[in-house]
C-alpha cells in the first residue's frame, strides 16, 4: 500500500468521481463499484478487471478482509483520507474500485460448456437503475443462468445498478444493448420457453404447467409494461396472482417471484 | 373547484412541504401523499381522511378521472400553478393530496370481524422507506392482513413509503411502534405459527411444510438481519434458498418471496 491520497481535488480524484458518468465509463472503459458488498465481489469473481481499490483511512480495520484479498490478487490499494473519499463517491460507505468495464455477449449465456441454460432473464426496456440491481441479484440467488437488457434499458454499468446488485453483477453474464427479437431467437434456439410476465396476462403463475421447461423470462418497462412485439413473440403471457387490492407488482418485485418459481420448478 | 393557487411562499404550501419532515406530522397529525397511484387509492379507501387534494393546472386533464372521483366524494381539489405544487413535493407527478394519519392498533388485525388473520407481516427495526413501502405492497398483494412494525421502525407515514408502497398503506392496516414481544403473543394467541426469515435459517421455505397453516412472518432489520429475541420467539427460522453465488437478498425482496409462498400454500 502507498502513502495516503490527501488531496480531493487531484486529478486521479476527479477521474473516480466522473465515473458516475455514462460519458466518462465510456470513454475509459471503466467503472465504478461503490461499497464493501460489491467491492468484494469484483475482487472475488473479476480480480483480474480491479485496477484499483480505494479505502478510507477510517474504514481499513473495517474492510481489512477485503483490502488483503485484493493485495493477495496483487491489486493496487490506495488508502486515501476520508474526505478524499467521500469526493470519489458519497455512498462508498469507506471502499470503492475503479473495475474494467467487460460486456458479456448472449453467446456466453447461449453457448455454455456447461450445457443450454434453463434459466435467463430478458428486460425490455428497463429503466430504473434500482430494478436493474435488484434483478440482477434476484437473478443470481435464483441461480440464473444471465441477464440480458434490451438497447434503451439504463446502463447497467452505472454505480447504482451495481450497488443495487450488491455485486451480482459479477456474479452472471449481463448483456446489454441486445436486440430484442434476435435475443428471442437465439435463446428458443436453445429451447427455452420465452415467457412474459404481465399483470394482465391470461396466464397463472401458480398453476401454469410450463415452468417446468427451460425458461427464457421477459419483464416490461416499468411505466409500459412489455411491448406488443413481446406479446407477439412469447410463448405465453404470465401473471403474477393479486390477492388483495394492490392492482400491480412493481418489476422487480414481479422479476422477484417468477424467477423463484422457475428455479423451483427446475430444483 | 377554486382558482388555482399562485403564491409558492403561500403559509399553506409551505404547511404542505413541511409533511416530509416527521416532526410536523406528529404536530399537525397528518400526513402527504405524492403521486397518482398513491392519491388515487387515498382518495378511494381512504376518502374521508382525504384534507386536500392539489394538482397541478398543467396535468389537470391527465389526472382527471382522480380529480372526479375527489369531487364526487366532496373532497376539496385545488388547482394550482405547476411551480407551487413543486414548492409543496418534488416527487408528486402533478398531483398530491394531504391526508389524516389514522394509526392501526393490532386488535384491528387481530379481532378482525372477518375471522381470525391467516397472514401478517412483522418488521423489527425495519430501517429503509423504500423497503418498508415495497413490504406494505407485497403484504397487500399477497392478500395479508395487516402489516406490524415494530418501535425503532422507519416511520410509515412518511411520503417515501407511501409512495413505494403504491397506496397500498391504505388498504390493509399498518401497525407502527408495536412491541415485538406483545405482537408476536398476540399473534399467536389467534393461532398463528410464527416464522421468521433470515439466510441462515435451517429450514427450507421450498420444503418445509409449516406453509399451510395461518402464519406471520417476522422480517429483521437491512443491516442486522432478526435479532436473538425473535429467534427465540419464532416457532421456526426459515431461509430462502440462494442458488447462484448471491450471498442474500435484500429484506423486501425475501418478504416479496415469502408471503407469496404462503399465500400460494393458502390457496
């Protein structure tokens, strides 16, 4: 470890703090991954992408385990003071890593060595840095094979999404930008059902005999719901039941229950 | 209606905008309501506690099947220019409305003349508004009975749960600053079996065949998880099993997926 950074207006400073940009990720080719849950899974399953790691001097006995799994990967630790810190990112909690940004393609869902997936995660048009995390982690715990976002969807390389994620998006392929229909396509071609999820679709989750097969989910965008391209191109429309007076599930939360019904139907 | 109201600096919008903080809810004992999904659904079961409704002259139109449904039930509406409604809310989509808080009591939930509760849901120290908002949700959409939190709890009334809950706070009843101890012999003196989540639980929801009797869940606080105390008042600690290499999930999502297990096994 170095010396402690001291000055919040160094340049290295300024070049963290922009990274909440879309504009500066893509110029770099990096980003930012805030916090000790999400720090610790980009050291642990993206070591190699860790260009650096940033911890406040006041929090190193705190995230001791983390910064000496990094220094074990011979990654490069900065101490920094606090308030150096806090002017790199105000939701660090202490630890933050500058990581190289690496687009998984479909192919890696698609054309595993360890077999066709059963399980992936289609979202048409997401908008919502909060449900893109929290998708991507129910993904995950749901033992997901990946996540593929449709071009339009928020940038799941933002600190947001990954904080959201607490680092599942290191965890499972997540593609961005894919084209809906040749998404579709290849993931049938694999033989996945396409199934979409819609309040209003005539479909029951609970009582549908169809989880049982291979699944490929469509979730909407949360003002929109899914397209009529995705009504078009699914297998089947599914619903979520409502059992009391709530008239919709958010996204997420919808995401949430139809993955853990898949992945129960396939235990 | 009356002529739209134009001073931003107006004694009454700044009463308005005070309802974010919880000192000036306890003092005037009401509370704000922000959006058209959550003021619909204040307007609709809650319409008698409904003080004021305000909209915005330029999203008028769009809101008008809400403004109606106001005016029908002799609620008092009042137009305002679009910069006097942002003085009150931020967050209010054009449309907000003042409401009495009524506090829920457990006997609500407990004595409820329907028969005795089959599904409630208990927070202990439940910290984040947006996970106590999407809980209420899930709760309602689950067809539970009624949601407790416990003293320490984020405060319910506050305009981010009520937002994140979608109006759902109004349909079922919201118990706050309950005693856990009390709470849960209450509940189980109605005969429910008390569960409680928490990942290092050693039983299975997917295999555990406590589902089908009437049930509340007690969830525990983000960063703590369930104390000793409901470990040692739970008749089980159940876990949701986690697949991929996610080490948890957040607490609303773990609520989302367990009252719909129960809902579903009370089907």
């Amino acid at each position: 470890m170095t010396t402690p950074l001291t000055n919040p207006r160094a340049e290295r400073v300024r070049g963290v703090h922009q990274l909440a940009q879309r504009s500066a990720r893509e110029k770099s080719g990096r980003m930012l991954v805030e916090g000790p849950q999400a720090v610790r899974e980009a050291v642990r399953f993206a070591g190699e992408r860790v260009r650096d790691l940033y911890v406040s001097t006041d929090a190193l006995t705190r995230w001791s385990a983390i910064v000496e799994e990094a220094l074990a990967a011979d990654r490069y630790v900065h101490p920094c003071d606090p308030w150096v810190l806090e002017r790199m990112s105000g939701d660090a909690q202490g630890i933050l890593a500058v990581v190289d940004r690496r687009d998984a393609t479909l192919a890696e869902i698609v054309d595993d060595d360890a077999g066709p997936p059963r399980l992936v995660v289609v979202c048409e048009a997401l908008a919502d840095p909060g449900n893109a995390g929290t998708i991507i982690r129910a993904a995950d715990a749901a033992g997901a094979d990946g996540v593929v976002l449709t071009a339009g969807s928020v940038d799941v390389t933002s600190p947001k999404v990954i904080r959201s994620s607490a680092g599942s998006v290191f965890h499972l392929p997540v593609v961005r930008g894919a084209a809906l229909a040749e998404t579709v396509e290849a993931l049938r071609g694999v033989g996945l059902t396409i199934l979409a999820a819609d309040g209003d679709g005539p479909v029951d989750l609970e009582t549908t005999d169809r989880l049982a097969a291979p699944t490929a989910w469509i979730m909407g965008n949360e003002a929109h719901g899914i397209s009529p391209d995705v009504r078009e191109l699914a297998d089947a429309v599914v619903a979520v039941p409502l059992r009391g007076h709530a008239e919709s599930l958010n996204v997420a939360m919808a995401a949430t229950i139809v993955l853990y019904a898949s992945s129960r139907a396939h235990a």
